[in-house]
C-alpha cells in the first residue's frame, strides 16, 4: 500500500510523466519495483499520464475583413492535361521554427 501511495503522489504531482518516468522517481526516492508492476499498479488506479496535444500550426484565419477570392475550379469540367493546376504550401520544421516551402 505505500508503494500505490507514493505512485499516486507522483502520479498527482506530475500528470504528464508515464510509468517510465515515475518508476525512475520511486527509485531515485529508494524504491525497488519492477516497470510492469509500476505500469500495473498506474492502470488500476487509473493513474496513466494524459497526453499533450500535437502542435498544430495555425494555416487558416477565416475571421478576416478582406476579401475572398472564390473557388474558379468548382464544377470545372477537365477534358484534357494542363487544364488545371494546383499548388501548395507546405511547412518544415526547423530548430527555429516554421520555415514554409512552395
């Protein structure tokens, strides 16, 4: 029972941190267990780590007062190559942040 306390008092404390994570805390605190039983013990309790958002850059600001350009090639009919061509702007991720590319 206080190995399950000192689990949900790490647990608690960090939400973000899973088994692994917590396992090297209880050892640095002293305690001798075993990943699985770690793992075990954090699923019964419902004690696992809540998982951070992936980034999503912001590509589209749709509150705006300019004006919008519509969309020519809706119901367009290609017959043919090289009617239509269509492009876009990707992002890469850098140290330094977003550099896009086109």
């Amino acid at each position: 029972m206080s190995l399950r306390d000192a689990i949900q008092r790490l647990a608690l404390a960090n939400p973000h941190y899973g088994y692994r994570r917590i396992g090297v805390l209880l050892s640095r605190e002293g305690w001798r267990a075993n990943h699985k039983r770690v793992l075990r013990l954090m699923r019964e309790d419902n004690l696992l780590c809540l998982r951070k958002a992936p980034f999503v850059p912001m590509t589209t600001d749709a509150r705006h007062d300019w004006s919008i350009v519509p969309n020519r090639a809706r119901g367009l009919q290609l017959t043919d190559i090289d009617q239509l061509w269509v492009a876009d702007i990707p992002y890469v991720h850098l140290a330094e942040g977003l550099a896009f590319l086109a």
